[in-house]
C-alpha cells in the first residue's frame, strides 16, 4: 500500500484536507482516479469494475471507501464500499477554506479539486472591495474565495438548491450574507440585464459545463464561448479588469479555446492587455482535460 500512503503528501497540513491522492497516470492503472474528502476516499473509474487493491484499508488508510463510475450514461451518486456509511454533508478545507461535501447529492460532491490552483489565483488578485462576478457558480467555491479576500461577490447559477449550497458555504466559514448577492437564472439572459444596468465588475469566472440545457436554449462550449466571453467582457469595469475561462471539455484542445476567448474580447471591442495560462494542479499528472486562463482586459 505504499504507492497509496506516498500521495498522501498532497494534504499536508490541517489546513487542506480534500485533493487529489492518486491519478491514473502514476500507477498503471490509467483508469484509476482516488480523491480524498477528509479521509473519504472517491475512487473513480472508467471500468465497470471496483479495483481490488482498493479493498480492504479501511480503518487504516482510509475512513471510508466510495465509488463512481466516469460515465455520462451513469451520472449516479457514488456507491458505498466500505467503512463509514456517510448520511449526511460534512465539511472539508482547502488552504484554510471550509466548503461542505455531499456524496448523497449526485454526481459530483461540492467542490471540484482541480480549480484549487485558480482558487489560490484569485485569492492573491483581489482587493478589498473588488466586485467580481462567479458565473455557473455551483456552490460558490471561488464566491467565498472573493469574500475571505475582501472583495464583493456575486454567484449565479440555474440552480437554486446549488446556490443554497453555496450559501452554507459562505456559513461554514462566517461570511455575512447580507454582504454579497445571489442570482438564480440563466447566466447570458443575466448578463444581458446587468449590460443595461451599467452594473459592472473588477473580475469575472466562467466555468460552464459543456453542454447546458434552459428550456429550448442550449449552451455548447465549442459553439457558444466567444459569446460567452463577449457578454461578460460588456459588464468588465471601463478602467479595465480580469477574466478567468475555464472549460473542461476533454476534446477542444487549448490552441483551439484560446482563439474563441480572443474572439469575445474582438466582439465586446475590448483590448487583451495580458494572458495567462494556468495549469493543473500537479497531482492530476498526465491528464491536462481542465483548460483555464487568465485574461487581463484593458
């Protein structure tokens, strides 16, 4: 078990424990991924089979053992191995941040490890009041991120109990709600409506899914970023400010989503002062599916 026990560094402190322990590409097992919740284990593949050497290290290694199978036909909540039967949320930190976790939510558990390299960004770019947009905020991760660093946040999302979540989150870590502003609908539609309010921010997050459905509206990655991008550049500050883009499509290539980023600044009529390209956190070695980067608009 030690290939196991030496990932384990990733979570270093008391100040972080949630990450990434072990991606596929260390072990042979390419399929394999294993993150850790606070001692919960995820373990996620791509076989419909559970990995035997998994098996087994709870107590010792682990306080519980959970599966999830990477499948879009089978988008269900993890299933229980072994261990501690979790029934309900639990809280976790990453560099000091408290964020609730749910493996009886769905698919996904509150709080996606590999944007912890943007977090830790965007701690470090805000300024005391700064007003800055999360759009597709699901639980509002980079949202508490803001308000912890001083800055004014506002989290929109299509989903309501997310949102809510989001609001436990802010809780957890004593945030005042009343300080920051929550918008339930669709991000473009939203968008829109605070470019006729003359309502604008120093940073804006984009980090939709890849495929979305509002009623008859459908929102595509490859189709509709530079739109994206050109509505959110409309509502930047006129003296300039930033745009985190993050897409996870595992297909479009960076050299392909760099370009459509380009093209909603074009489009807005706003100039590309600075671009930075922010990688994975290096515990998810071999696999480079998160693409997210940091624009600097004059």
């Amino acid at each position: 078990m030690t290939q196991w026990e030496s990932h384990l560094q990733v979570m270093a402190s008391d100040q972080t424990t949630a990450g990434r322990i072990l991606h596929g590409a260390a072990i042979s097992r390419p399929d394999v991924r294993v993150d850790s919740f606070d001692g919960h284990w995820l373990v996620q593949t791509r076989d419909d089979a559970f990995p035997d050497e998994l098996r087994g290290i709870t107590p010792g290694l682990a306080r519980s053992v959970w599966w999830k199978k990477l499948k879009k036909e089978a988008r269900k909540v993890p299933e229980w191995v072994e261990g501690e039967c979790l029934g309900e949320s639990f809280s976790v930190k990453e560099n000091g941040v408290s964020f609730l976790i749910d493996f009886g939510a769905g698919y996904s558990q509150g709080l996606f490890l590999d944007q912890r390299l943007n977090r830790e960004e965007l701690r470090q770019r805000i300024q005391p009041g700064d007003r800055v947009l999360n759009c597709f905020a699901y639980t509002c991760s980079f949202s508490v991120v803001t308000a912890l660093a001083g800055g004014i946040a506002t989290s929109m999302d299509l989903s309501g109990p997310y949102l809510e979540w989001g609001k436990k989150n802010f809780c957890l870590n004593q945030i005042d709600l009343a300080d920051h502003f929550f918008c339930k609908g669709d991000v473009m539609d939203w968008l829109k409506r605070f470019a006729k309010q003359g309502r604008t921010f120093r940073g804006i997050i984009l980090d939709p899914p890849t495929f979305s459905r509002n009623g008859r509206k459908v929102f595509k990655v490859e189709k509709d970023y530079a739109e994206l991008v050109c509505l959110a550049a409309n509502v930047l500050d006129d003296t300039g400010g930033w745009l985190l883009c993050s897409t996870n499509h595992h297909t479009l290539q960076s050299w392909q989503f760099e370009p459509m980023l380009c093209e909603g600044l074009d489009l807005a009529g706003r100039d590309l002062k600075n671009i930075q390209v922010a990688p994975m956190p290096p515990e998810f070695d071999g696999d480079d599916y998160l693409k997210s980067f940091w624009l600097d608009v004059e």
